[in-house]
C-alpha cells in the first residue's frame, strides 16, 4: 500500500542515470566483464540495512541482494525469476493493481520514492521507505526497475510515540487542579489550563498573547522576577498580588521554570500559581485559636501537663508551676512520675490514660518547698492531627484542703469517740428520727447488748416504757432538753434510771440529732459493790485513749491522768498527781478559766490553750472538758481532754490561705454544690458575672442561674456522670436582665471514701477577651498593611528617584568633562560640590532599596568570584573627596589576592556603609583603618576608626533598623540610621556575621566575616554584638 | 549621509532620552529618539536601526514587548539592543546585547554601543 504521494527527486537520480555517461566505478578497477560481475556481486553480498532488488518490467525479481533477504526473508533461490513484486505486497497479488503506481510512475518520471508497507516472508509487516528507479540497457531503453528499501517502522512508531507524549502532555496540562500558564520566551502567554482561568478572572481568550506580568500587582517585581528565570531558568515561592478584572486580588505562590529542548535552546515557560490566600486564611485562624485555647489551659484552676509517649513532660500551664512551686524550664523535658511522691502509682495513672480508661487518683505532689500537697490527677489520652505517637494531657487539682478536712473530721470523730466512751453514764446518739447511731460501753454494759446490737434501733425501744421515752424525746425536740426523766431500761430485770435528753447540733446549728444520758439509780449499792469493777473499766477505757487525758477536782488537783497524758507533758503520773492543773500551761489565766468555765456549764467544748510540757517549748492545745461525779469523793470533778494542734493550726491556716486564694484572688469565677447540684458557695468572681450575691447564689439549684434551664441541666447531670466536663458554653442570667456567655469546666468532688461531695465548677467569661483578640488582630493587620504600604512606596519612589539622578549626573559629567566649553577653577570646584551630593543621593537611594528588599525577604545573593581587595579599595577611591575633607588619615591593609564568592554590589554597600560611618563619625585629624585579609575559611573586613564611639548599652540595638546612637544625634550627625542595618543583612545573606568593638570617645572596630566559599550554613547567629 | 542606518533611542524620561542622544550625537552617531514603544517600532519600521537603547518601563507596551514587535520585522530581525533601566538585574536576560542600570555613566553607553556596532562613521567614508 502506498503511504506518500509521489515526489521529485533531485535530477541526479533522473531517468538518464548511469547512462548518462557518469561513471560511478574508475574504469581501471571496472576491468572486464568478470571483474564486473565480481564487483557487483560482492556489492549484492554485502550485509546491509539497505535492500536492493531489480525487477523486469513485468515486476518479475531478476535481481536480490543479501540485504533483501534480511529485510523480507526470502533466499536468492527462492525468489530470482519466481517472485513479483506484488509478491511481497502485505495484501498479496491481489492488491497488485494498485500497487502498480510506484512502478509507472518510476517509468513516467524516472524515479518515485515514498513509503509503501509489505509483508515479510514470515507474514509480518514492516513499513519501508523505498526508491524506485529505472534500469535502462546500454540504448537507454528502459529493461527493468531498480528497488533500493529500508525499514522504517521503528521510525514510524517513534513519531507516533512523540505525538502521543505531546497529547499527553497537553492532556496533564489541562486536568491539573493547579492553575498553569506557559508563555514565549518574552512572557507572552500561550497557554493557561482552567484553573489558571479561575484564579485569574480571565478566559484563555483574554489572557493568551498578554504579557504575563501584567496580572502582577507587583509589575516591577514580577519584571525582575521574569529576568530572574530567564537568567537563572527556575523561579521558585515567589509570592504575588494578581488582579482580577473586578479589580478584587489573590495572593498566589508562583513557581516556574522554563522550557528547553535537549539542545539547550529557550522555548517557552511554564508557571505553576498557587492561590495563597485561603491557606493563610486557615493558618490565620488556626494561630488565633491556638491562642486562645492556650489562654483558656492557662487561665484554668486546674493544672495541665501534656506528656509524650515517653512519659515526658511536653507542655503545662502556670497553674502546674504554682502546685509545684517549680518553674516551667524545669519541668519541662522531666519525667511526669517523678512529679508524684508515689512514681508507681502515677505510672499505672498514665497506663490507664493511654488505654483510654478514665478516672482519677489523687496523688503526694512533689513540691519545691516540701509542703504537703494532695492533688487529684487525671490523665486522658489525645492526638494531635498528624500526630503518630499519642500523648497524655493529665490535669491536677489541688485536694490538699480537702483531704486535710476529712483528716479533721476524722480526728474529731476518735476525739468524740473517745469523749463519749470517757462518761461514766451511759450515752446514746440518735439522729432525728430517734434512729441509735452511736453509743459508749456503759450504756452496752446496762443494756446487755452489743454496740453493733444497738446502733440502728430506735431510742424508745430501749425502754420498757417506750412511750414515755417518745415522749421525753419529742420534748427535748421542743424544748432543747428534757432532765432527770424516770425510765426503766428494757432489760430482764428492768434497771431504773435516771435520763437527760438534749439536742445537738451541727455546725450550722441545725437540729442533728439527739444525746441521751442515762444513769442508774435503781442499784446504788449494786454500783457500791461493782465499784472497783466499774472503775477499772472506765480506767481501761481512758489509759487506752491516745488524748491526753485528766481528772482534775473542784480545787483544781489533777486527780488521775492516763498515759498520754504522761508523754504529752513530759511528767510521771506521781509528779502529775500532785500539780495544781493550771501549772502545766504558760497561759495559766486562760487554763485556770477554762476549769471555771468546765465546772459551771458542766462542759468545754473547744479551748486553745498553750500548753508548757517539761524541758520543751510550748505547743499549742485544745482543750476540752466534761463534769462529772467522782465516785470516790461524791464531789464535782472534770475530765479534760488536751490534744496537740500545731500541725492542725498550720494546715488550717495554709487552707485558709489557700482558699483564699482561691476563691479570692483566682480571676476564673467558681461554684461550688453539693452532690445534688445545690450551690454551696461561690467566690467574688462569680458573684460579679451573675450580678448576684454570694447569699442570693447559696442554696439555689444551679441551673436555675441559667438562661437555657435544660442545657444547664444536662451540664449537671453530665459533670455527675462523667466525673468532668470542660468547656462548655452556658449563658448567664442575670438579674438586671442582662446574660454573660460563659465557659465552663466542671469536676465532682469526692471524699477519702469515695462518697460524692459535690461539683466544683470554674466559668470564664470570655466576651471580652473574645473582643480584645478580634480587635488586637485587626490592629496586627492593619500595622501589617501600612508596613507592606510603606515599603511598597519606599520601593517605588526609590526607584523613580534613579532616573532624574541620571540626568543630574549623567549631565554633571558632560560638563565636568568640557563638553559645553572650558570650565573656570570656581566651576570646577561648584561642580565637584554638586557631585559628591549626587553620589550621596545615589548611596542613599541603594540603601533604600536593599532595605526594601531586606524587608520584603527578596534579598538573593547573585554570587560572582570578586577580588575583595580590589572591591575595597574602589569603595574607598569613592570616598577620597569626603576624606580630604574630613582631613582624615586613612590606613588602607588590602590583600590583592583574596578572592571570595559574594555578590558584587551589595558587598559594595557593606564596605562603603562601613567607610561611610567611619567617616561621619570620626573628627577631623582622626584616623580610620581599612583592612581585608583572609583568615582560615573566612574573609575578613575590618573598618576602625578613633571617632566618637557608641555607649556599650546602645550596641545591642546598633545594627537595628532606623537606630541611631545618643551621641551621633546630640552631634546631629547626618544620617538614615539604615547602614548597619544593611551591613548585618548583606553580611548574613551571605552567611556572614558582623561584629562590632567600641567604646565612647575612643572609636569603633568594625569587623565582617564572610566565607570565602559560597555556603548555605548560617554562621552563629544572635552573637552580633560581642562588646 | 541618509543612507547611514541610525541608533535608535525609546525612553519617556526627556532629559534621559536627550542626555544619550547629546553624548551620542556629540561623538558622529546618527541618533533618532521615541519616547514611547509604540513611537519607537512605528520608528523601526520606518528607519531599521542598526542598534536600539531602550528604557523597559514605558507608558504602553513596555521595553520587552516594544523590542519583539521591531525584531518581527525582518529587516531588523537581528538588531542589537541595550536595555537602561532603573530595575537591577545582575545578568540581564540573553534577549538583548547589554543591560544597565541608572544611573548610569554616560561613558558605558558609549563604550557599549562602540562594542556593538563600531565607531561612528566619519564623514570621509561617505
């Protein structure tokens, strides 16, 4: 089949051929006939890619090569005189019709070459690029066509694979997400996929052909930008303002690079634009609420640590620090068990939080000063996003008050105890439904039964009469307390005795329960005769009480003490037996009253005395008293109970400290209720956010104070269930009408039981913190927009002012050089004067415009090999007229050799910002020193002057932005406070560091130090300064 | 004289456009100015300059655009060009033959134009 159409080819291989009399064979090598036969068999023979074959007219093969036979298969035997040329048509002969056409046209016009496709000897089809021409005998007469092929499939399929690739290609072009530009060379646009459409506002219509930096608000910049990847082929992170047709604007991120071909030659660019501002928006939000979550952790009442899946402490809030009375730096990176007296059980606390089990274990803090301190921890499990390993956030609250509460408590109960086992009468306790809950020995004793027997049964039941006892008992309700009352206990032999009921109460003075007493009567002689009994029971009783305990007679004798009472005050019981009570304090008044008091009211509850024990300082005391009738003398006697309180006295007053603290002085608003949700108190803060007062709050539910009743109950009802919440948002009424939007975070409260207590709830009210932040952020970013402003027009304007210098300049070196006419001594001498402030102009206006660059972080370093020497001593002959006229001595120090990689001219403004200082600083007859020498990896620049010096506590500030020393300005020494600032970037930039020596009066050494070879390492960075 | 080919100078700032075409003139060059980039290839077209100087911020089409436009037309498809511009570039882009940054001395311009196309012809070898 054919594949080309028919073609000219150059005459030389015309119909006349070799019969046109051009030999292509020396005729000496040619010889005779056999020679020839040879030369063209060996021609034929020869192993080639080429296939050469003749036919006759009729397309019968006269003629095959060795190379034939590669490409199609077929031996010389097989086909020589057998095959045609339609043969090895890939239809086979009967596609030889058509087929005929490269042949005719061979024969019209002397040759044909094209492509045709045949088939192999194997069936396989190759596709051929073929030259057909005619083979005439000696007359000229065409006798044959002469074929030379070549394979070309393997070239056919490369075309096809390329033209794939590009489809490809363009096919990645269009279905990227990212937007996509391509340009010319020049920065025309020639191609932008979709989303390059979207960003820009602008069909591919609109924007192909248009120069790309137009879109650029920056057009300036985006003009450099351009040469800068024409120059260098790549552009990367450049950040741009595009404007849209709605005059709105994107920030993107643009990256590019351009487009060679394997010979290195320029085809196009292609750009990649990022659209930057929903990313800075999110990451604007995502700082913002960083913040705040970090105002919240450190404004809790609770303390949080986060800690790694070491067990190491990441992060905690100030809380934490003022638990532990430890600073953050020492906390942090140490061990979270090590925080805890108790490693081990702090350990099992995290293992429970790392498998996801909640609840809390209260914990010995470990505090910087030793104090006790309980805190209640617990620790949940949580992973940051992308975050792998997890982490444990672990909170602690201080329980120390209430742990030393239940100590209290328990401490008083053994002390009532012990009270109540002390009485010679017998005692029970009753609740106020007559319910037993307590009763001594004595009253086991009368009765018969055990304590455990009686506790739980009601009151009158222990009565033969229980009526009449109901009946004392409702008038001791009435009346306070009912006296001497007849009864007969329910025992076999009915004991009669004599009893008082009184009510107790608690510490809010609220009915509790009742107190009888009951004493025999009905066996005086029987108590007579079980005297001794009796008194070595109730003697057991008081020896076993770890009180300290005494006996003391209506004249004030200790009459008996126990044991305790022997340690306690240091005294054997004989010595003690012979004092006079009130001996044995420093305060003997206070004693000696507490007797009277005791003696006349029957009992003491609580006295805090001091007690003096022998050979030691006093201690402080409680003292407590019950009346009683001493057996032995029928006379009134007291038994006092005297018990240390330091350690009490100490924790009360840290408590109450502590409490105070805490609901004083804390900012965070807090509740306090009891299991049922009923407030029990509350502090200032809360007080001021709910508008109501602290005897208003006190006793109410505690979502009757909020707007939404349900949510606050759910809060409750969630916080009782959970153990604790936090953060959850609840409104606050108040009773004006007004509502405060509060967080809060709550945690139940327990006993060393585990019995519920209550719920401690911390609120914040975060409107106005809400407000401060929104409006810091606005003021940030407006700060922002005038500093990008600014530099956008300090950029700008320093740019427009390069072109009226060139004319100032340009024409100033007209003249100066004689152009117009010859100059008078006078003009030349205006002239230099206009010059050097040309040139002054000129530093200034590239001060400003590296600044500018500085400050818009463009500054890239296009790095050239420079001759240091040679770059210094130029800035210097530059300053030759301002050091005449400063009649300054300069030293120049100048290695010719030192080479360095930097960037040429923003070396140039290092040296001449440095020469420049050293010059307006340094008075006349002053001396500056300029040096460059190379020492190891470094090259280094030295500028000393003996000019005015700056004042050490200024030095840190020196290389800052606009700064200017005191003295520079008492002197009003010219200048933009913008050199040093320059000097410390340039230097940086190149991985370099500056740093200065000086002191008032005496001078300043600069010193530069930039390595020779280009490196990406930072030298050490904030040691600017070394004074 | 007509036949020689001119310089061609495209700058909006006067002075700047003047004080090159004075120095240029001064020393035997034929110099022919525009102030916009439009001017300067409507310019081309009519004179095919030997070598363009052109500013690349220009009212209109900026410098860029201006020197592809006049590299179209095939007489002047392979014109030298000197950029001056206030914008730094360390290494120009390899579009044009010299790029300097103003200031400038007025000695560069001549130096270069000198590089780049020869003395200017004298009146003896016209």
């Amino acid at each position: 089949m054919v594949r080309s159409s028919t073609r000219r080819v150059p005459d030389r291989r015309s119909a006349r051929g070799p019969a046109a009399g051009r030999s292509y064979v020396d005729p000496r090598w040619l010889g005779d006939v056999r020679r020839a036969v040879t030369l063209l068999s060996s021609l034929l023979a020869a192993p080639t890619d080429y296939a050469l074959f003749a036919t006759d007219l009729d397309g019968t093969i006269m003629l095959w090569s060795q190379g034939a036979t590669g490409l199609f298969g077929y031996t010389v035997p097989a086909v020589l005189g057998k095959l045609s040329w339609w043969d090895m048509c890939a239809e086979g002969r009967s596609a030889g019709e058509p087929d005929r056409a490269p042949l005719e046209a061979a024969l019209r016009d002397g040759s044909w070459s094209g492509s045709v496709t045949r088939s192999r000897g194997t069936g396989e089809r190759i596709t051929l690029s073929l030259v057909v021409s005619v083979l005439p005998d000696e007359t000229g007469r065409p006798v044959g066509l002469l074929t030379m092929s070549r394979d070309i499939s393997a070239e056919i399929s490369r075309v096809e694979e390329l033209e794939r690739a590009r489809f490809a290609a363009m096919a990645l072009f269009e279905a990227n997400v990212v937007p996509l530009a391509t340009t010319d060379p020049l920065g025309s646009i020639t191609d932008v996929n979709r989303p390059a459409e979207l960003l820009t506002g602008r069909s591919r219509e609109e924007l192909v052909g248009t120069r790309v930096t137009d879109y650029a608000v920056e057009s300036q910049r985006a003009q450099a930008a351009l040469r800068t990847l024409l120059r260098d082929g790549r552009l990367t992170d450049q950040e741009f303002t595009v404007r849209r047709p709605d005059d709105s604007t994107v920030e993107v991120l643009l990256s590019a690079s351009a487009v060679t071909d394997q010979a290195g030659k320029l085809h196009g660019l292609l750009a990649t634009i990022l659209d930057l501002s929903e990313q800075r928006r999110l990451r604007e939000r995502l700082q913002r609420s960083e913040a705040y979550y970090r105002g919240l952790i450190e404004a809790a009442a609770d303390g949080l640590i986060t800690v790694d899946a070491d067990g190491m402490i990441t992060d905690l809030s100030r809380q934490v620090c003022v638990l532990t009375g430890y600073g953050r730096d020492e906390l942090v990176g140490s061990a979270f068990a090590d925080c805890f007296r108790d490693r081990d059980q702090a350990r099992q606390l995290m293992e429970r939080g790392l498998a996801g089990e909640a609840g809390e274990t209260e914990l010995h803090l470990v505090t910087s000063d030793e104090s006790v301190r309980w805190v209640a921890v617990s620790a949940s499990i949580f992973r940051d996003l992308g975050d792998k390993a997890p982490r444990l956030v672990a909170s602690m609250r201080d329980v120390t008050e209430q742990a030393a509460l239940r100590d209290r408590l328990a401490r008083e109960r053994a002390y009532n105890r012990s009270l109540i086992e002390a009485s010679a009468n017998g005692l029970i306790v009753t609740d106020l439904r007559l319910l037993i809950t307590d009763v001594n020995g004595t009253i086991c004793q009368l009765m018969g039964l055990t304590r455990e027997q009686l506790t739980g049964s009601r009151l009158p039941d222990c009565f033969a009469d229980p009526d009449a006892a109901t009946d004392a008992a409702h008038r001791a309700l009435l009346a306070g307390e009912v006296t001497n009352c007849d009864l007969r206990l329910a025992t076999p032999d009915q004991t009669a005795v004599l009893v008082n009921v009184s009510i107790f109460r608690d510490d809010a003075g609220q009915p509790a329960g009742l107190l009888a007493s009951v004493r025999d009567v009905s066996v005086q002689a029987g108590l007579q005769r079980d005297l001794a009994v009796q008194q070595a029971y109730t003697r057991a009783i008081v020896e076993s009480s770890v009180v300290a305990l005494f006996t003391v007679a209506q004249d004030g004798r200790i009459t008996d003490v126990n044991e305790a009472a022997c340690e306690f005050t240091g005294y054997s019981r004989r010595r003690l037996q012979a004092r006079r009570f009130t001996s044995l304090f420093s305060d003997t008044a206070a004693a000696k009253a507490g007797l009277e008091l005791a003696f006349g009211d029957g009992h003491v509850d609580f006295l805090e005395l001091s007690l003096a024990p022998a050979g030691r300082p006093s201690v402080a005391v409680g003292f407590h008293a019950g009346m009683f009738l001493d057996p032995r003398t029928g006379q009134k006697a007291l038994i006092v109970a005297v018990r240390d309180i330091t350690a009490e006295k100490a924790t009360q007053e840290e408590l109450h400290i502590y409490s105070q603290s805490l609901y004083g002085a804390t900012t965070d608003a807090l509740l306090l209720t009891d299991p049922t949700g009923v407030i029990t108190d509350v502090n200032r803060s809360m007080e001021e956010l709910t508008g109501r007062s602290r005897g208003d709050l006190v006793g109410r539910p505690a979502e009757t104070c909020f707007t939404e009743r349900d949510r606050a109950h759910e809060f409750v009802a969630s916080v009782l269930r959970e153990g604790r919440v936090s953060d959850v948002e609840l409104t606050v009424r108040r009773p004006d009408g007004g509502s405060t939007v509060l967080w809060y975070s709550a945690a139940t409260f327990r006993d060393q039981e585990g019995k519920l207590q209550g719920i401690f709830a911390s609120a914040r009210d975060i409107t106005e913190r809400k407000k401060f932040e929104d409006l810091q952020a606005h003021m940030l970013e407006r700060a922002q927009d005038l500093d990008r402003a600014k530099s956008d027009f300090v950029s700008r304007i320093s740019h427009e002012l390069r072109s009226p210098l060139t004319s100032v300049l340009g024409y100033l070196e007209l003249i100066a050089e004689g152009e117009p006419g010859p100059l008078t001594t006078e003009q030349r001498r205006m002239l230099d004067v206009i010059s050097r402030n040309g040139s002054r102009l000129l530093a200034l206006i590239e001060d400003l415009l590296l600044m500018s660059r500085i400050e818009a972080g463009t500054v890239t370093v296009q790095y050239e090999l420079i001759r240091l020497g040679g770059l210094v001593q130029s800035v210097h002959n530059s300053f030759l007229p301002s050091i005449r006229a400063g009649q300054l001595n300069v030293r120049l120090d100048l290695d010719p050799s030192l080479e360095l990689d930097g960037d040429p001219a923003q070396l140039e403004r290092l040296v001449a910002n440095l020469i420049s200082n050293a010059i307006k600083f340094t008075p006349p007859g002053g001396e500056i020193g300029i040096g460059c020498r190379r020492e190891g990896d470094d090259a280094v620049v030295e500028v000393r002057d003996t000019g005015i010096g700056v004042p050490e506590e200024e030095q840190p500030r020196l290389f800052t932005r606009f700064f200017r020393s005191s003295i520079s300005m008492e002197q009003e020494t010219q200048g933009t406070g913008l050199g040093l600032f320059i000097v410390k970037h340039v230097a940086q930039a190149h991985s370099g560091l500056v740093t200065v020596v000086s002191a008032p009066g005496a001078g300043s050494a600069f010193t530069v130090r930039l390595p020779v070879r280009r490196s990406s390492q930072p030298y050490l960075t904030g040691r600017e300064v070394v004074a | 004289m007509s036949g020689r080919q001119p310089l061609l100078v495209i700058e909006d700032d006067a002075d700047v456009r003047d004080l090159i075409a004075d120095r240029l003139r001064g020393i035997g060059y034929r110099v022919e100015c525009a102030a916009t980039g439009e001017e300067g290839v409507a310019l081309a077209r009519l004179e095919t300059p030997s070598l363009i100087i052109l500013d690349i911020l220009l009212p209109g089409i900026d410098g860029w655009e201006a020197l592809r436009e006049i590299r179209t037309a095939s007489p002047s498809r392979s014109v030298s060009a000197i950029v001056v511009s206030i914008v730094d570039a360390n290494h120009p882009p390899a579009v044009v033959d010299a790029y300097i940054v103003k200031p400038f001395r007025s000695s560069q311009i001549v130096d270069k134009v000198a590089e780049l196309i020869g003395p200017p012809q004298s009146e003896v070898m016209t």
